[in-house]
C-alpha cells in the first residue's frame, strides 16, 4: 500500500489539492471552489475532500497552503478582504481533531519557497529569499533550517515597503503584476502578450516592461542588501518568462547596487501551480 501525504493549496477562489508519495509524485490532483468561503465554506472543503481521499488511499499526513497569514498554532490569524470570515479559522486544529493525521499549515508564499526548496530551483540552498509577483507582491525568507517570520508572523510584507509620499503608492502598488497590466491596457494588450511583443522588439511594450522591470528591481535589491541570500526565487506567473525576465532584472539592478556587491544568484521559480502542493507537505520531509 503507497504512502501518501494529502496537499491543499487555498487560494480566494480555488482550493486545489493532490496527493504527494515518498518520491514527490503528485497525483490525483483536483479543485474546488472557495465560494468566498460563505459559512466556513473553506473548512467544510477541506474536510469533505481529505474524508473522501482517506476512504481511497493511505494517508500519513496532510498540508495546507494557504492565503493569509497562519498563526503559531495552524490557525488563520489574519485574512485580507478577499476571503470572507478567513481570520482565526482553526485548520491544523480541525483537521486534526476528526482524521488523527499530523497536519502542517503554512502561508502560500512561504509555501511557494518550500517548494522551490524541496523539489524546485532552490534546492540545495540553505538561505533563500521568494518573492512572489502577482496581483499583490509577498515574500518569503528561509534561513539556517527554517522560515522567518518576524516575532508576531508578519514579516516579508514586502509589498507594503518602499511608500512614496509623493505618489502615495507603495512597492506592490508600482510593481505588482497589476501594475503591468495597467500600463499596458492603453496598448491593448495583457502582460504575456505584452512580454511576447517585447521580445520581438515591439519599442512601446519594451520600454514599459524596461519601465516595470526597474520599479521591481528597487525592491528587489532592498531585500539583498538586508538579507544576502545565496538565491533569490522569483515567483508568481510572470516567472514563465524565463531568462528575459531574469536577466532584465540583473540589468536593472546592476543600475542600482554597488559594482561587485550583490553574489545573490537570482533565479525563476521552477513549479508552477505545483510549488505550493510541495510547499504545504515540506515539512514532513525534514
């Protein structure tokens, strides 16, 4: 009979999930919707889909990915307004409680970077920094065996840094995959095509991307020069740009730090959707 670690990836839409063995195969793979989490609909999933999958197959343990911020003990401690009634749900408690199985829960960004760390472009590094480039902009930071989370869980809130009292604008305000998106709408085009065209050396969409790229490398190497980590991982769906993306982000902040300064590698996460399911279950293969 196969070992299997069920995995969740809670999102303010999907709740995504599979099961993981020994050898990091993830399968029987699925989603459900979140429903915005009307009456606790977010527990009531979770524990519908590990009691289905615990009939099925063997389960050893169960890990959460999740949007917010997790407390000490595994349980919701704050929730942006995305997610309805999210704050103080007690999920590591719960799950617990009705399947006697260990259950780790973690914030999805850490999860992204554990990913990485386990099964992706961060393996083998023991001091990693995640920045994740979305709709909003998180981080994540992974030093000497374990996360760092500040003495209240909330620190790696990059996306709140770098406030302009000028434009009234913040670092994720200026750099956040949205923000592409909104500089690039008068052209009428969405950041993939937007990167395709730059690519091609479509003038207009290559300065703004050019434009974008620098206001990303600002806080970008505010982190490096806090932390120095051996790898930077940038993550989020716009790291499906590869090697333009990164080595546009390496000109732009060859312009900002010191000469000879920075020996952080920078590198594009590696996973896909699949980095939080790995991030989720990371701890039980310490």
């Amino acid at each position: 009979m196969t070992d299997y670690y069920l995995a969740f990836d809670v999102g303010g839409t999907t709740i995504k999930y599979g099961l993981v063995d020994k050898n990091l195969n993830i399968s029987h793979t699925g989603k459900v919707v979140t429903e915005k989490n009307k009456d606790g609909h977010i527990l009531k999933m979770l524990k519908k889909v590990t009691s289905e999958l615990k009939n099925e197959y063997h389960l050893i343990g169960i890990g959460v990915s999740t949007a917010g911020i997790v407390g000490k003990n595994g349980e919701i401690a704050y929730a942006g307004p995305t997610i309805l009634d999210y704050t103080g749900t007690p999920i590591k408690a719960e799950l617990e409680k009705d399947f006697n199985l260990p259950t780790n829960v973690v914030n999805d960004v850490d999860a992204a970077l554990l990913g990485e760390k386990l099964a992706g472009n961060a393996k083998g590094y023991t001091s990693i920094y995640c920045v994740a480039l979305g709709t909003g902009i998180g981080g994540a930071y992974y030093e000497a065996g374990k996360m760092f989370s500040g003495a209240h869980g909330t620190a790696n809130n990059i996306g709140w840094t770098l406030y302009d009292v000028k434009t009234k604008t913040n670092f994720e305000q200026r750099a956040s995959t949205l923000s592409l998106q909104a500089k690039l709408a008068p052209l009428g085009v969405d950041p993939i095509e937007g990167f395709k065209r730059a690519k091609t050396g479509s003038s207009q969409e290559k300065k703004i991307i050019e434009d974008w790229s620098l206001e990303v490398a600002e806080g970008l190497s505010n982190i490096l020069l806090l932390f120095d980590p051996e790898v930077l991982i940038i993550g989020g769906a716009v790291s499906k740009q590869g090697d333009y993306l990164k080595k546009l982000l390496e000109k732009q902040l060859k312009k900002i730090l010191p000469p000879n300064l920075c020996k952080t590698k920078i590198k594009m996460a590696s996973l896909g959707n699949k980095a939080q399911l790995y991030g989720a279950i990371d701890k039980f293969f310490d």
